[in-house]
C-alpha cells in the first residue's frame, strides 16, 4: 500500500513539474492578450462541434498529425480575405493552436484585430492535447502517436506520443 501511494505520489509530482514547464514557456513567450482554453473544455466543446479548430503551426508539422477537425492556416503568404470568407461568423467560438502555444496567440491576436470576437487559445497546444490523452490524426486521417515537436528545445514538453523533428 505504501508502495502504491508512493508512485501516485512520483507521478503527481512529474505532471506538476511538466505543468509548470509549460506555464514557465507561456509567461515567457506570450502577452496574455488572448484568453486561454483547457484541452479539457476544447476537447467537449471539439466533440459536441461548437468550435473551430484552427492549427496554426507550418505545413511540415500539420502533416505529421494535428487534432481532428482542425483547419490549417499557416501558408505563405497568409490570406486574411480567404480566412474571412472560409468563416464569415466572427462571433463564432475560435481555437487556435501550436506546439505550446506561442504561435497560436500570435496569430489569435490578428483573428481579434480583424474582427473576430470569441478567439482563445489552446493551453499547452497540441503537446498539452496529447499529453492528456486526446487523438490526433496523420495526414491520411488516421489516429498516430506522431507529434512534429518544432524543435529540440521544445521536444521536453512533450510526455506522451513519438517525438518527430
């Protein structure tokens, strides 16, 4: 029994410390300008169809997976005139997200500057999504364990999944 208490203890602690990791990134990188959303509450409002995701990491990483149903953006040189036209309903509820979430924020700041209303921005990104367990899809539409982890600095936020780079 002590034993048993020991390890939930040990494994508390390490998803703690991962939290705070990617809470460390957050504050560092980001300005907070975009109110954040659990994966929790993406995932059930994602299943029950009342958000759109939007992927806003380069085609590279989209394509080694992303979250099911996610629209992905990045293409250069960006179109705001075709995003506006693929969702005119700027009140409707919009979820971007990256890696972690430091690209996402930017380009959820240019979704409010154009107009968009309910913009958030997915805590801890794709990497916080599977680490909690929730699919992702390869290109082909598949479930994988492949995340695109961006760069090697970023790989240590990842828990769960197969690193790629």
């Amino acid at each position: 029994m002590k034993g048993i208490f020991f390890f939930i203890s040990f494994l508390a602690v390490i998803g703690l410390q991962a939290q705070d990791s990617i809470d460390a990134v957050l504050k560092t990188h980001n300005k907070n300008n975009i109110p954040y959303i659990s994966v929790t509450e993406a995932r059930m409002l994602q299943l029950q169809g009342k958000a759109i995701l939007v992927d806003a990491r380069n085609r590279e990483e989209f394509e080694v997976s992303a979250i099911a149903s996610a629209k992905h953006i990045n293409s250069h040189p960006f179109s705001f005139e075709e995003f506006e036209k693929s969702f005119p309903n700027k009140n409707e509820l919009i979820i971007v997200y990256c890696s972690l979430g430091v690209r996402s924020e930017d380009f959820a700041e240019k979704l409010k500057k154009i107009g968009y209303t309910q913009v958030k921005n997915l805590y801890g990104g794709i990497f916080e999504w599977k680490n909690s367990g929730f699919p992702v899809l390869n290109s082909k539409g598949e479930e994988t364990e492949k995340i695109h982890t961006f760069s090697k600095a970023w790989e240590k936020y990842l828990e769960k999944g197969i690193k790629v780079n």
